[in-house]
C-alpha cells in the first residue's frame, strides 16, 4: 500500500491524502467476489474519541450480463474539511462520475450517527445535501456511501464508495451576508469534473476572487506551486505530463479560433464572417499547429459598410439591390449594389429629395396622421375616431403646417341631434323632446373632452333652433315644462344642473372660436346671455342698455369684475336664469358635509352664471349683488353651485367656499345682498326662511328656559302632593292627573335637553322621534281628561270605570302612530339643520298637528256638552278641568307651530303660556281643588290622632314605671307636685 498526502494542516491536526493498494488475484477470479480490509489511525478522535478507524472495501469482478463487463464504481472528490458559517442555509452537489452510465445514489453510512449533525438533509436520487449551520461552533464528521444502481428502479447497489469529509462551523461577522462566496473566473468551478486525455500535458489556471474577504488556505492535487496574490485573488496551477502530444488550442491571424487537438490529426471548420464553405488544419506528430488552408473559403456577401453620406449598409448576399430611406433632410430611397464578387457599388441618392421646404410628418391632438407634403399645398382627409365630414391642414410656403380646419367634423351622436333639431322644427316630434335634446347634447360635450370646432358649430346651430322653437311655441312650453322640472327636483333627478352646465361650457366654448374684441347678448323670456371679449378695466353684466326692455332690467342682480386685475383681452360668459332657482337640488355643504335644506336654508334669488376664460386674468374677484325673491328670510348665505361636490357630479350641492357677504339690506324698496367671490361659478344667494330675527333669540331662549323649569317645578309639587294625599284624593282623574304630569314633565325635560342638539344628525333624529311621541302622549292624556269629564257629568252613575284601558291606549297609541310615519318616511322630516322638531317642508309636521286638533276638536265639544250640564254647579273640580282643557290644546298648538313659522308673537304667546302651565296645573288640581284640600285636612288631622297616640303612649308608659317606686319616693314626688300646684 502506498499513500500520497494531498492535503493537511498542522494547525488543525488533519491530513488527506490518496491510498493506492496492490492485490494480486487468481487468473480464474472472474465472477469472484473479494474483502480487502484496512484500518489506520486519522482525524476521527475529533469527533468520535477513538484514533482507530477501518476501511472495508468489496472488490467483486462478477461479469454484468447488461454490460459485458466488470462493474466500474463511481468515481467522487471533495476537499477534506468544508467550512460554514453559523446560521446560513447551504446547498452541497456532490460530484460524481459513473463510467457504465449507471444510476448514482447517496446516503448516509449505517456507522454515522445522523444525530450528530442533525441539520443535514440529503436528496438520494440526486446526491445533495442541504443543510442549516445552526449548531455550536465545532468540527463534525460526515460519513456518506455514494452507489451505483443498473436502473433507476434498481434496490441492490452494484456497489458502494465511502466519502468521509469534515465540516467546521464558525461565527460569521454580523455585517457579512451568507451570499458572500468565491466567485471563479475561470471556466470550472470547484464541483467541476475535468477530463484530461490520457499521456496528456494539461494546464489550467484556476483563479478565485475574494468577495469582499481573503481566503486562508486552498488545496490542490499535487500542486506544483501556490500564492496568494496582493488583489485577494488565489491562483493554482496544476501540471500533469502525458506521453502522448497535442496541439494546443490556438487563434490564427484570420481570427479563427482552434481547440486543442491530438497530433497526427486534420481540423476542418467553417470560414468565418462573411466566407462561406470551410478551412482545414493539420496538427503534427510532434504537436504543432500547420498554417491553416484558407482555399476553399469564397466570399458571398458584401460586408456591412458606412458611406461618405453616412448611410449604412448591413451585410448583403451578392448580387442584391438594397434600398434604405434617405438620412438627414433628405426624404425618399437610396439604393445600391452587392456585386457577385462581394463588393458594393456607389449608391443611388437620386431619389433623395430636400425636406428644408416641406412640411414633415405630424400627429395632431385629435390624432390625425399628416404625412410629409409639398409647400404650398393642402392636404384633406376623412375625419377619424367616431366623427364624418372632412378635415383639412394647408403646408404652407416655408415648410409649415397651420392649424387643420375641423370645422365640418362633426361627431356621429351631434350630427343625431342636428337631425332630431330638423323634426322638431317641422312639427314631427313633442315639445318634450327639447328636454332630451339639452341633456344628450349635455352628456355629449362633458364626456368628449376634446370636440372639433364642428361640434361647436353645430351645438350652436342646435341650441339656436331650440331657441326659435321655444319662442315659437314659449306658451306651451313653458306650463308642461316647469312641471317637467318639478317631477324632476322631486325624484332628486339632476337635469336642470345639467342643463346649466352645458350653457355655461357652450358659452365658453363660443368664446373661444370668436377672435378679437366683441359682444353679444341673448335676452329671451327668462334668461339672459352675455359672451364677449374686451380690454376694458371694468366688467359688468348685465349691459344694461343692451338689456333695457328685458325681465333683467327690473333686478338689482349684477356681476362686476374688480378693476386692474385682468390684462389685455378679458374673455367672458354670463348667464341669468329667471325662474330655476326651485329646480337645483336642496343640499348644501355645511362643516364638510353635504346635508340637505330640511328648512335651514333656499335659494332667495336668481341663479347667475359668470365665467373668465383664458390666462388674462389671475387672482381676480367679483362682486355680485343679488335682489331677494321673497321677503321675510334672513341669514344670507353667499353660494355657489358645485358640480362636483364630493365626487358626486349626479347631485352636487351649494358651497361657500371662497365667498363672503359684503353687505346686507333689507329694506320696503329694495331688499338685496352682496356677495365677494375669488372664484367663478353659477352663483346664488340663500337665505333662512321665516326664522325668527336675531334681536329676538335671546329672550325668547330666556323666557322658554325659565318657563320649562317653572313648568317642571310644579309639575313635581303636584305629583308629590297627590302621593303624599293618595289616599284621600284616589280615583279615576287623579291617575289620568298623574300620568299627565309625568308626560309633561318629560315633555319639558328632552324640549330643554335636546331640541338644538343639531350638531349629530343620529341623535337629533332621536330627540325628534321622542318629542313627537311624548306630545302625542300629552294630547292623548287631555283626550283621555276630556272623555272622563263628559262620563262624570253625562253620566251621572257610570256602573263602569273605563280608565283600565284608557291609560295604555294614551302610551300606546301615539307610539303606533310615531312608528307609521317614521316607516313610511324612513325618518325624513325628523330634525333638520336647525331644530331637532319634525320639519315643515317634509309634511311631517301634521303627523303631530293632525291629532292635535283632532283632539282639541274633541275637548271642545266634550267642553260645550259639559258646560250646559254644570251650568247651575258649583263644583270648583269640574270647573277647574274646564279651565284646563283649552288651555292645554292652545298652548301646544302654538308651540307646535312656532317651531317653524316667522310669526314672533306665537314664539312668545307659547314661551308665556308654556311658562304659566305647570302653575296653572298645581293652582286648579292642588290648591284650589276641593278634595286635596279635603284631603289635607284629613291627613292633619290623622297625624293629630298620631301624635295624641304617642303622648298618650308614653304616658301609660311612665305610669307602669312609677309604680316600681319607692314609697319614700313617692312621697318626695307628691310634695314636689304640690308644690308645683303652688
């Protein structure tokens, strides 16, 4: 046995190295099997605490029937020790080579205790190792059998290789990455199995680069000589001597590349470039390269080529025309030669023409092609996308394009309308088809954001004949019409925004197609359009002389651009609508939310559209003042319409933003507002509708604040007598006594707490529910007041007492009531922006008024009947409950209505009696009312009697104890009393 160190390291106490063992065997050893057995003494103390190992390896030389041969086993290599770094995933290919093509298989030796490194995975069929370095820092010992299989279905190996190799596991620097590896700039990497002929002088240069850190060791076999270089590169050479001479590989002077190739051998490959066929090379017996023999390749194409115009030439096969586009300003083709000799004649620039002249290819913003054209030409194409008609672009004299003439580019949905237009007009369709044709041509221009200027002549041609129709036929139209809109506003539709939007967006778009200063005004029954451009410091529509004889002349409403902020030509658009301000929808923005009318706010005006266009002007201001439509309202609200408000272009809303009130008048001649803007919009004034004047809120609040607690103060005195005297006063009014004061009482308590909690929708729709069922209540217990009376003096003797399920029907009733409207209204109408009460506009209000009066129309009949049978009474009761049967039905039916109407004396009418009811309650059923008085002096009269009988008590009580006394004692008593008696 011989051994060749091929490895060690003295630092670390290991070597490696190959063994070779010579056996001799018998000449008639075939299909023999034999055990060769070895031990020694290496590295395994390190892992396993014992020096000696052994070696077991079966040579068996049985004849495979599928081969014909003995079997070859597999042929591996790894370096001795492996290093990793803690806590990186590594992935191991153990290269292996089979010489029989056999199936290689990898698994752990039935000896290695998988334990001992428990991390590794091994692929079998594939022979990797996966394995996760997080164990201690240390060496471990790694034990595999690679086998050979004649199948890959194969379960007995035909013969197993041993590997054993370390692994050193150690700390790695926090910053290092596990991607950290050699990198190898050479051909093979360290898995690489590389073949060298036999007798063969094989060189290679193995370089690795550190990334970023410097390596420590390398091994080789048989290493000639070893550095390591000051640019952390390792570089190996390794020299093996063969008997047998190649030559080595080579590039010529035609740049051919030749591989190392075995003496005494001819090469052939094919020419390079652009010869074709092939050239040869002989290698010499003694493994030099012969000169190459180029005879045979023949050129059969012209080479690529730049000429002097710079014009390039790829690679062309002979005898071929090639034409290319002319370079530079030049248009047209160039042409040229490949000869069958390969080599390329002068090129064609006959065809090239000068562009310095024409006009070059263009897209325009409707993406229309234009293509190169001749000066002083025109050049007429179909119009494209979704349009008919002809569009048209003249080049001019130096070489360029004008403006293209869209002007009879129509789009296909305007060119309907236009057609819809001409039936109208001729008596063929309903005058409601105006309607449909405003909102097409609406839809039309928002949506195509880019309209040739044919649409916009034709949209004017369109709202040209609506106007004439509608001058035509103003009568007709005018009555069907507003109800159109008003079935529209009701259903929350949108059409008359819509209708504003595309006036306003027409008008802008006309201003735009007029050049120069200029002014034009529209004025029909109820509207009025101003367009115009001019250079004049002062703006303001509108032009009242143009306007003399028009509806417009009668308001105070007009529109001034400030002075000194706008230079140059001012273009601008206004528009005055008569009669649409009921049509906008009633919803405003109010502390970032959209939130509707419900009675807060209206429009008390006519809605007034003014808009700038260009860039002439730049942090302008308007100022715009607005005539009142209706008198009584307050709280002016300087507005503009949203269309876009909160991304809900389908409602919009009013909005403050960028206004203020300037000044406010509202005077018997003329009652006016006027608004600062810093923006442009349609503009309108809204205002708070028959709300109460500022100088009278406080006193008002004063007095219902006062009230309600004087109310509360007596209604409790009244509940507290009535139990203290209950006894004495207990009977059928009483109960339906107390329930109305409980009702009353927290009547008063949720009007105080919570009528101007406005500030959340959820809870201010609660307090309304609940004030509306405790009012109804309240009415149900007068009702039920009222029905008791008429049995009292009607019916002398009822036989019957009713009150059993009179009282439930007073609580629940109002409740079924409450819960019909609130379902049927889904609590609309409940609270608005102002008052937590039901809403006027909504009609809500008569689910309260109705039964109100119904039950006030009731108590006033029971009152009629009761008074023509008590008219010889003298009863202080009956009289007292006649008192407060109107009383009651009067004072809620004025606060009901105060809540909502502009009329102050009812707010004050309501806030006094209100204030007297609690007083009048307590003075009529407890201090005037015969039976309490009655019963009070029952009740003083008993705690007398209450109090005799405790004196009297104590005083037998004193008498038992005087007996216990002393005779002595009792006779210094007897002479203490007599003396008393003194």
């Amino acid at each position: 046995m011989s051994y060749l160190c091929t490895g060690f390291s003295e630092e670390e106490n290991w070597t490696y190295g190959q063994n070779m063992v010579l056996v001799t065997l018998p000449s008639d050893s075939t299909n023999q099997a034999y055990v060769l057995l070895y031990s020694g003494k290496s590295w395994i103390p390190l892992v396993a605490g014992s020096p000696v190992w052994l070696l077991k390896i079966t040579v068996d030389l049985t004849i495979r029937e599928d081969i014909g041969r003995v079997n070859s086993p597999p042929i591996t290599y790894l370096p001795p020790v492996l290093r990793l770094r803690y806590g990186c995933l590594y992935s191991l290919s153990i290269p292996v080579k089979d010489e029989d093509g056999d199936k290689i298989k990898c698994r752990w030796a039935h000896q290695f205790p998988n334990t001992t490194f428990g991390n590794f995975k091994i692929r079998n069929d594939k022979c990797v190792i996966t394995y996760n370095s997080t164990v201690d820092t240390g060496f471990y010992v790694v034990a595999l059998q690679i086998e050979d299989f004649a199948t890959g279905e194969a379960v007995n190996e035909l013969s197993s290789i041993p590997l054993q190799f370390l692994i050193e596991v150690t700390f790695q620097n926090s910053s290092d990455s596990c991607e950290i590896k050699p990198v190898f700039e050479t051909l093979h990497d360290m898995n690489s199995i590389i073949e060298i002929p036999v007798y063969t002088k094989y060189h290679q240069t193995i370089i690795a680069k550190a990334l970023p850190m410097s390596y420590t060791s390398i091994f080789s076999l048989k290493c000639t000589y070893i550095f390591q270089s000051i640019y952390r590169k390792i570089c190996t050479t390794v020299n093996v001597t063969s008997s047998i001479n190649y030559c080595m590989e080579n590039v010529d002077s035609f740049h051919t590349k030749w591989n190392i190739t075995a003496a005494n051998t001819q090469v052939n490959l094919s020419c390079t470039n652009e010869y074709m066929d092939s050239v040869s090379r002989n290698c010499s017996g003694g493994g030099i390269w012969e000169e190459p023999n180029y005879i045979q390749c023949s050129t059969h194409y012209c080479v690529e080529n730049v000429d002097k115009f710079n014009t390039k030439w790829n690679t062309t096969v002979i005898n071929t025309q090639v034409n290319v586009s002319c370079t530079g300003e030049y248009v047209g083709n160039v042409s040229r030669n490949c000869t069958g000799e390969g080599i390329w004649e002068e090129p064609d620039y006959s065809q090239c023409i000068s562009t310095t002249y024409y006009c070059g290819g263009n897209v325009d913003r409707f993406n229309t092609i234009w293509s190169l054209t001749k000066p002083k030409s025109q050049v007429t194409l179909f119009c494209t996308g979704d349009y008919v008609g002809n569009v048209s672009r003249n080049c001019n004299g130096v070489g360029i394009w004008d403006d293209p003439n869209y002007s009879q580019c129509i789009s296909k949905s305007i060119q309907l309308l236009i057609e819809q237009t001409a039936r109208l007009l001729s008596g063929g369709s309903e005058y409601n088809i105006v309607t449909i044709i405003l909102e097409d041509l609406e839809n039309i221009t928002r949506v195509h954001t880019g309209l040739r200027s044919g649409d916009l002549l034709a949209s004017s041609d369109i709202l040209n004949d609506i106007a004439k129709y509608v001058t035509d036929h103003k009568e007709k139209l005018a009555v069907n019409q507003l109800e159109t809109w008003d079935e529209l506003t009701d259903e929350g539709l949108t059409g008359v925004t819509s209708l504003v939007n595309a006036v306003t967006d027409y008008n802008n778009a006309f201003n735009q197609v007029i050049d120069g200063e200029f002014s034009v005004v529209v004025v029909k029954d109820n509207i009025v359009m101003e367009v115009g451009r001019n250079s004049s410091d002062d703006i303001t529509v509108p032009d009242r002389l143009k306007t003399s004889e028009s509806w417009i002349a009668d308001s105070a409403t007009e529109i001034k651009l400030k002075k000194n902020i706008c230079s140059g030509l001012t273009g601008y658009s206004s528009t005055f609508y008569r009669n649409i301000s009921r049509f906008f929808p009633k919803f405003f923005i109010h502390n970032g939310e959209i939130r509707s009318f419900d009675g807060w706010y209206d429009v008390n005006s006519i809605i007034a559209d003014f808009t700038v266009t260009g860039k002439s002007c730049s942090d302008f201001s308007l100022v715009v003042t607005f005539e009142h439509l209706f008198g009584n309202f307050s709280r002016p609200f300087c507005g503009f319409w949203n269309f876009t408000a909160f991304n809900n272009p389908e409602t919009g809303a009013w909005s403050s933003f960028g206004s203020q009130v300037m000044n406010s008048t509202d005077s018997y001649t003329r009652r006016k507002v006027i608004c600062e803007y810093n923006h442009t919009k349609n503009f309108a004034v809204l205002m708070s509708p028959g709300l109460t004047p500022m100088s009278h809120h406080l006193p008002l609040s004063m007095i219902s604040a006062i009230g309600c607690g004087i109310s509360i103060v007596f209604l409790v005195i009244t509940l507290l007598v009535h139990c203290v005297l209950w006894k004495y006063v207990k009977n059928d009014r009483t109960k339906i006594l107390m329930n109305l004061c409980v009702a009353l009482i927290l009547s008063y308590i949720i009007f105080l707490a919570g009528i101007t909690r406005t500030d959340n929708k959820e809870i201010c729709t609660a307090i309304a529910v609940a004030l509306h069922y405790i009012f109804l209540t309240d009415f149900a217990l007068m009702l039920a007041e009222g029905i008791h009376l008429v049995r009292m003096v009607v019916i002398i003797f009822p036989s019957k007492s009713i009150i059993q399920w009179l009282l439930p029907a007073c609580w629940v009733l109002p409740g079924g009531i409450v819960g019909i409207a609130a379902s049927v209204t889904k609590l609309k109408g409940y609270g608005n922006q102002k008052i937590c009460w039901l809403t006027l506009e909504s009609n809500l209000i008569w689910g309260f008024i109705g039964p109100a009066l119904l039950v006030i129309l009731i108590n006033f009949v029971i009152i009629i009947i009761t008074v023509s049978k008590i008219m010889t009474s003298k009863g202080i009761g009956s009289t007292s409950i006649c008192v407060m049967l109107p009383l009651f039905g009067v004072t809620w039916v004025l606060g009901a209505f105060s809540l909502n109407e502009d009329l102050v004396i009812f707010q004050y009418l309501f806030s006094i009696f209100n204030s007297l009811q609690g007083l009048f309650i307590c003075l009529f059923h407890c201090f005037l009312n015969k039976k309490v008085k009655e019963g009070y002096h029952h009740f003083q009269r008993r705690r007398k009697a209450n109090r005799m009988d405790t004196k009297l008590s104590s005083d037998l009580t004193n008498y038992d104890n005087n007996k216990k006394i002393t005779a002595h004692q009792r006779k210094y008593l007897d002479t203490e009393e007599r003396n008393k008696g003194i």
